[in-house]
C-alpha cells in the first residue's frame, strides 16, 4: 500500500511503501532522511563524524560506557564514542581524593589492612587497584570530605570479591547509613544511596562484615555534582575535569549547519542522567533552535513543550524524541510516542554553531549520551510522523 507523507516535496518523494495498512512505520520515515548519524554502530551518512560535528571541549580522557557494561577507554580531545552512544559529560570533580589508592592515610582504615597490588579496573593497569583484607568482623575503610559542598555527591566503586563471602557494605554521605551490596568475583560498579544533608562534609567508606575477607576496589569516586561520572584516568590526587561539547560549526560543517539555521526536523535517541535542572538536547548561540529536557521530564522545543514525565531520566533508559519546525517557525515536538505538542519558534538563522547535548558553558549537559541523531529537510516530516518515529 502506498501513502503519502511530507508537508513540502514532490510526489515522488512524499510517497513511499509502507509495509502496514496503518501507515509508514518509523523505519521508513527514518530513510527520508538528510543527515543520519548513528553512533552505536558508528555510520553516518558521507561516512565521516568529522563533517558534522567536533569535540569543542573533553580535553581529558577517560574510559566511557559500553552497552554490554564494560568500559572503552577514549582518549582526550575528541568525541567520546562507544557502541553505547556519543557521550556529553558534564564538567565533574570528585571530592574524594587518592580514589585509586586507599592506602593513603586520607583513608582511615580499622581492623583493615590494605595493598595497592591487583590489577586495577577498567584501565587493566598492574597495581592498580586496591587488595582490602578484614583483620577482625566490621573491618572499615572510612574517608572524610573534608570540603563543604552545597551539593549531596554521589559516591560509586568498583568491587569483586577476592575471598569470603561476609557481608560488605558502603557508607552513604551521611557517614551514619551503611547499605549493604551483593558482591562476586568479578568486577561490579556501585552507587551509593545519597544520605548528606547539602552544604556539610560528606563521607565515602566500606565495611567488610567478616574477618579474614577479601576484596578489591577501584575508582573509589565522589561526583561532586551529584551525578553519575565515568571513571577517568588521571593520577591522584585528582579534583576537576572538563566534560564535553560536540559542537557542529557552520564555517566548518556546512551542510547539517546550513540546515539547522533554517526550517529541519530530527529525530534523536537520548539517555540522560542529570534531572536536576533543564538541560539542551540542541542548543544554537542565536534566537531560534533550542531544545530543551526539563527537571520534570518535560521536553521543549522552541515554545511546544511535551506533558511533564515524559522523558525519563537515567543512562538504563534510551528516549526518543522527534520534532520539526517550518519556515513560518511553529514548531512541534514529541517524546516517546506521547502526544505532539506545538507552540510558536524562531528560526536560527543567525546561528554561528550549534551545541548537542550542551551549551558552551556546560550549564546544559545531560550527562549521557545519544545514540543516535537524525536530520530532514523542511517539508519531511509532520505532526502524524512524530509518534511514530518515537514510539
């Protein structure tokens, strides 16, 4: 069966064959495509990354998430990529220090005995990682952030377990609530529950419940900002690093940045962690094409905003949204397969680039990453598209 489709192009290209009576099905609209940059699989349409976007920041390297849970070290200064997604890291710091190294006096140990000998993780360097071993039950290695922050951070560690099978347990920031955590041998990454008031000293430790004991830990962390941050290779002690900014420079990338200053749609795929502020999912330096995902799971588009809830926030969670505006500037959004919302815009065209993921200053980083990013030309895309692209 045939439809046609589209706002503004020929009969040719408004109709395709769609493969249900229902209509076209996301997969078809998806090959209407302009631009189409899938980063899992790490295609893009002309073949290179470099014609569409750059990495305007992410000046220290690090080791990025992989879909099957393991870790991909990237180097600094370029796009953070894995099968997982291109990576937008906010700007972090811990406020642990020697989070390599409890053997360091920052750490107070009681019953515990501690060697920096096994190798460490994800990075698989020798004498990495950290050997603790219980001398007597409720062996603890316990530090004290010292430094006020006015955010409650969230502390996280790798573990395995060595030997034993007592109980283990982290230290939530109040230094009070220990929760316990089911260990094996291999490697496991664990967040702790935030338990700190804001704007007082926080904690980070662990308790080995049984004597004679053993475990290893690595990347012994406390994101200052109070959300999830990748482990990242860099000596002890360590406190700031610089997250990242894919940036598509007209100048530089003249074909996705001369569609974007005009009338485009473009369906995105979004795993975003920080739901403590609104964040952009594109951000221009001019008057018209901002996106934004809000604290309340909300997504806006220029002026259409989607019912709050929507979107969900977590890196265990891909949404999807898709929207569009038109040369008149109404522009109109959906998020995972939820009703289309539309209000009154602006178009770009004065824009100079266009930020994803980010602003310039980092005040708009979702923290996750994008799995995949998809342009068309004005005309493409309609109301009637938009759920079925993002259901």
């Amino acid at each position: 069966m045939l439809y046609t489709i589209g706002r503004g192009m020929s009969p040719a290209q408004r109709t395709i064959q769609a493969s249900a009576p229902s209509g076209p099905t996301a997969a078809e609209i998806l090959a209407l495509n302009t631009y189409d940059l899938d980063f899992v699989t790490g295609t893009y349409t002309g073949g290179s990354l470099g014609a569409y976007l750059l990495q305007n920041r992410g000046y220290n390297a690090r080791y990025d998430l992989k879909a099957d849970g393991t870790y991909q070290y990237n180097s600094g200064s370029v796009l953070h990529r894995t099968d997982r997604g291109l990576w937008v890291i906010n700007d972090w710091g811990s406020c642990l220090k020697y989070t390599r190294d409890l053997t360091n006096a920052l750490w107070a140990k009681t019953n515990m005995t501690v060697a920096k000998n096994v190798t460490g993780y994800p990075n698989n360097d020798a004498n990495g990682a950290c050997q603790l071993t219980a001398t007597a039950n409720n062996a603890t290695a316990i530090q004290n952030i010292s430094s006020a922050n006015p955010i409650t951070p969230l502390v996280s560690v790798f573990i395995k377990r060595i030997s034993g099978s007592g109980t283990v347990e982290l230290l939530q920031d109040d230094g009070v609530t220990w929760e316990a955590v089911t260990i094996t041998g291999d490697w496991q990454r664990f967040e702790v529950t935030k338990g700190g008031t804001p704007g007082t000293n926080h904690y980070a430790g662990i308790r080995l419940g049984t004597s004679g004991d053993v475990v290893t830990v690595d990347y012994f962390m406390s994101a200052c900002a109070g959300f999830k941050l990748p482990p990242t290779y860099r000596a002890d002690p360590w406190i700031s690093y610089y997250g990242d900014r894919p940036t598509c420079t007209v100048a530089t990338h003249t074909g996705l940045g001369t569609l974007l200053k005009g009338a485009f749609g473009f369906y995105m795929e979004i795993g975003a962690d920080r739901d403590d502020t609104s964040t952009g999912f594109i951000v221009s330096d001019s008057t018209g094409g901002q996106g934004r995902i809000n604290a309340n799971g909300s997504v806006t588009f220029e002026n259409a905003m989607t019912s709050a809830g929507e979107f969900i926030h977590g890196w265990d969670t891909v949404n999807k949204i898709a929207g569009f505006i038109d040369s008149g500037g109404n522009s109109y959004i959906c998020a995972n397969g939820n009703a289309v919302a539309s209000g009154a815009g602006s178009l770009a065209s004065a824009a100079t680039h266009f930020d994803f993921g980010t602003n310039g200053a980092m005040a708009l980083c979702i923290n996750g990453y994008f799995p995949r990013m998809t342009f068309f030309a004005d005309g493409v895309l309609d109301q009637t598209m938009l759920p079925i692209l993002t259901a």
